[in-house]
C-alpha cells in the first residue's frame, strides 16, 4: 500500500488558505538546529536533559504534578490505561465522535470500546454514560474534541459513583480550561499529542501523560522504558516509548509560543464565530464562559457539507471533513463489535454536517474574511 500522506501534504500545499502552516511556524528552524547539535555534542540521545525539561516546563504550564514524555499521543492514551491493571475484556467507556487512536489505544491495550453518542457540541453525552456501564466497565475515556472540554463535573461525579477510572485524551487540548483548571487535570490521566499539526507541536510523532498521582506517575515512567527501574533489571513488562530527545529539543523551543498561538487561534475563532453565526444553515456549539477552547481545529456544523467542502476547496480554502466516518461505523468496528448504523445518532449526523476551517496563527484578517464571504455565497445561490 502506497503511503498517502505525502500525496495529502502534496495536494494541501496547492490551496492559498492552508490548513497546515509548518513552514512558517518553523521559519526559525535554524535556532532549532543549534539546540539539536548540542544533543549530539554531549550524547544525550534516549531520555536526555531536554527531555526532563520538557516534562517539567509542561507540568507547571498546566499545573500538573507529573508529566512523562512519550512516543506519541496514541501511545500516552495506551500507557496510561495499561498503567490502570485492566484485564483482558474489561470496558472503556468513549465517544464515537473521536480520532481512530482513541479505539485503537483502547483495544491494543486490551480492552473494548464501549459508544456513548456525542452531544451538539462534538464532545460525550454525559446524561447516556450510566446507561452503558456494565459490570465489565473500568475507565471513561473522555476526549475535549478540537479543544473543548467535555462536561468534567457531570463526568467526574459518575464516575466516581461508578468506581470508574477516568482518563482524557486531551490531544487537542493543551492550555484549554474549564474554570482555573488545565485540561489532563480532571481525571487520573491526561493524555496529550505532539503531532506537527497539533497546536503544540513537534518534527515527527511525540506524547506526554499527565497525572497528580505519584504512585501512577512512577508506573508510566517505567511503562514507556521496558519497565525499567534500573539499567539491569525491569520491574514491569513495558514498551519502548520514549519521547525522542530531538523532538523534546523542538518542543522547548514551541512551548514558549503556546500561549500566543494559542491565542491567535481564539482570536481567529472568534472572527469566524461573529461571521457566520447569522447562516441559517450554520450550526456553531454555543460557546461557555467558563470554557477557555483552543480551537486545534475550527470546527461547525453545515447543512449541504460535502458541496460547501467542494466549493471552498475550488476556491483555494483548504476546507477540511474532521472526520466523515465516526469510529463504531469503521470496518473493524462493525466486524468485531457488531457496531451499525443508527447505533449513534448525533455522532453519525455530526460526521456529516462536520466543517474544519483554517483557524492558525498565520491567517490575516483578509483570509478570514475571505472565507466568511465564500461560505456566504455558497448559500446565497
Ligand atoms: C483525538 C485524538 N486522540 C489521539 C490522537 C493521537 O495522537 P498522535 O497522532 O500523537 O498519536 C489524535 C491525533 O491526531 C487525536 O486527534
């Protein structure tokens, strides 16, 4: 099988309004190499120095007690429910409406995903949660989609009235906030993503869990390194997972920008919010006062999505389908679980209506506006 993403970032690059802005974002690239020559220069290739700077500047940005650095996110969501003692069967409790590496960490670590359907905002429906806990049922697995998070009080109380553990996939979520409170505090374990496209981002793949629990911060910890305690002798069967040195040289330099990346893209939000929110055939998630979202993606619901995708693409906007098939209605999903359509209501019209727009830091306010008034002459004809 071909590897499609090379012909993906080929056909992105064409569009004038892009999506994906890693060359600008990385234009200081040079400063980058600097630092990395240092990691040669001294050797300190597998968990060095910039790695345990990187887990500790991300915990105190978040307010966490504990952070570990790791393969990607797919494996931080992996690792920590491995960290749980979960047995072969046991359930974890998501949402349909998600990224394919929420299920696939769930099921590599052993454990079937059990659906909850998402509400209007993309995220859980926290009111359909304890209709699905069975005796088998041991985590929620929340996921605060493009930056929102999930309704953590509601979440919490259930499952701590269920003995449940509660885990986040904050992949899109670092800096977003509920109240005073960081995303990956809420739970047992935040789990976080450093993919090139995310808001924080690295050169290839990378991760962290975050926890304020020591005694599963010492088990992620040797879970992501063979369960190693010492060089000579493991204490638990672990992975290689460990964040690369490299990629933590990057993401120290990046951490220092997240705020006002993060910023622009709130600001960005916002514009698109105030232009569109008076199409009929828009659907934007009310917004909450409380919630501070990131916006990792800009993402609405429109009536005639795939012929507004169509249009805004020939019109060079890089107009995006986050993402068209919800996870129970992917093959292996259906094979093994028995997953049809009609499981998920919401998730399934979601994943139809669903629009990504571009929302990133590099974007002018002509750009915006372009995109504003192409979408409004898409429904106007
Ligand atoms: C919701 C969600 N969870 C998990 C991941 C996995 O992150 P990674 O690509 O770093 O493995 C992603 C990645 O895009 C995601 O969107």
């Amino acid at each position: 099988m071909k590897n499609f993403l090379t012909k993906q970032y080929k056909s992105d690059k064409k569009f004038r309004i892009k999506h994906n802005y890693l060359k600008e974002q990385f234009k200081d690239y040079k400063k980058i190499f600097n630092k990395i020559s240092k990691v040669v220069k001294f050797n300190d290739f597998t968990l060095g120095y910039e790695v345990e700077k990187f887990e500790n500047n991300f915990k105190n940005l978040i307010s966490s007690k504990h952070c570990t650095g790791v393969g990607s996110g797919t494996d931080a969501i992996y690792l920590a429910l491995k960290s749980l003692n979960l047995n072969l069967g046991d359930e974890v409790i998501t949402t349909p409406f998600t990224f394919y590496a929420t299920i696939n960490a769930i099921v590599q670590a052993g454990c079937v995903p059990k659906f909850v359907d998402a509400k209007n905002d993309f995220n859980i429906n926290p009111d359909l949660i304890e209709k699905t806990i069975t005796k088998k049922s041991k985590a929620i697995l929340v996921v605060h989609w493009a930056g929102r998070i999930c309704d953590m009080n509601k979440i919490k109380k259930i499952a701590k009235r269920n003995n449940l553990f509660l885990i986040e996939d904050a992949c899109h979520a670092a800096l977003a906030k509920y109240g005073n409170k960081f995303a990956g505090n809420f739970g047992d374990i935040g789990c976080f993503s450093l993919h090139p496209l995310k808001n924080l981002n690295v050169w290839g793949d990378g991760g962290m869990m975050v926890t304020n629990n020591l005694k599963l911060d010492k088990k992620l910890k040797l879970l992501r390194n063979h369960g190693l305690k010492n060089r000579d002798e493991i204490e638990i069967f672990g992975v290689n997972s460990r964040l690369d040195t490299i990629q933590a040289v990057v993401a120290n330099h990046l951490l220092k920008k997240l705020s006002k990346i993060t910023n622009s893209r709130i600001k960005n939000a916002n514009y698109l919010d105030q232009n569109l929110k008076d199409i009929d055939e828009i659907y934007i998630p009310e917004r909450d006062k409380n919630l501070k979202e990131v916006f990792h993606i800009y993402s609405i619901q429109v009536k005639n999505r795939d012929n507004l995708v169509k249009f805004l693409n020939i019109n060079s906007i890089d107009a995006k389908k986050h993402y068209p098939i919800p996870m129970h209605l992917q093959t292996p999903l259906k094979k093994t679980y028995k997953y049809k359509l009609g499981d998920f209501p919401n998730a399934e019209r979601l994943s139809k209506e669903t629009l990504s727009l571009p929302v990133h830091e590099f974007l002018d306010l002509s750009q915006l506006r372009f995109m504003c008034n192409k979408i409004k002459e898409f429904y106007s004809k």
